[in-house]
C-alpha cells in the first residue's frame, strides 16, 4: 500500500512525463515551437540538446521536476476538488514559464512574438496538464479522507 505522499509523488511524475511526451508530438508535429527540450535550456550543454535526445532528457526533467509541482499543488489547492482549480492551476503554470521565467530560457521569444498556433497549443497543454494533476491529487486526498474515517 502506497502512502499518500508517494501517491503525489507518482502523480507528479507520470503526469510530467505523460503531458512532456504530448508536448514533444506537438512539438514534432510543428503544432508548437517550444519542446521539451526548453528545460535544458538554462545549462550550457552542447548542441545535442536541440536534437530528439535533448528532448527525451527534457522530457525526464520535466517528470522529475513535477514531482515538486505535485507537491506545490497538494499543499496550496489539494482540498479544492472542482476541475477549475486544476485549470487555473494550469494557466499560473503557464504565465509564470512564459513571462517569469522567461529570461532564463535564451531561445524561448518573449510571449508577444510567439505564433498563435505555440501560444494556443502550450497553454492547451499546461491547462490539461493542470487538471491532470489538480483532479488526481484532490481525488487521493478525498480517498484518503475516506479511508481515515
């Protein structure tokens, strides 16, 4: 029997790397210009990192760097169990990758000259991304709560 922080923890991990392999199609399929590979983008790694391997290690970033969004959602929003918490959940996510963290990521374009298509498409995705997270982590805290009365 996994316990309830492990369940998070799975959660955060599969959703990373469930939603960064969408992105990756997405990516490939030129439905958007920014893959997975954008994680790596901060380090100074040699070219590799814009070829399809530089996309799998993104892709294994991202599911290991959402475990912590995992957590970050089951300590402010785990108690909210409606779709829309996820959705906005979602949207921040977004907002703060595209325009807070913006300056860290040197081949990312500021949000005002990016295509609509990448702008559509990878706030589609952080949204679905959002209420993967946001509804199953509400319902292992609800499944939890039941069990403990």
């Amino acid at each position: 029997m996994w316990s309830y922080h492990q369940r998070v923890a799975s959660i955060g991990f599969f959703g990373g790397l469930i939603w960064s392999m969408v992105g990756y199609a997405l990516f490939y399929l030129n439905f958007t210009s920014v893959g997975p590979a954008l994680a790596l983008d901060p380090w100074a790694l040699p070219d590799w990192k814009k070829t399809y391997i530089g996309h799998l290690v993104g892709i294994i970033f991202l599911s290991i760097l959402s475990i912590g969004v995992a957590f970050l959602y089951r300590y402010t929003l785990q108690k909210l169990s409606s779709i829309w918490p996820g959705v906005i959940f979602g949207v921040v996510l977004w907002g703060i990758v595209f325009y807070f963290f913006h300056p860290i990521f040197p081949s990312l374009k500021p949000v005002t000259e990016l295509d609509a298509d990448t702008i559509i498409t990878t706030l589609s995705l952080y949204i679905l991304y959002g209420v993967f997270i946001g509804y199953s982590i509400s319902f292992e805290y609800e499944e939890m709560e039941r069990s403990q009365s």
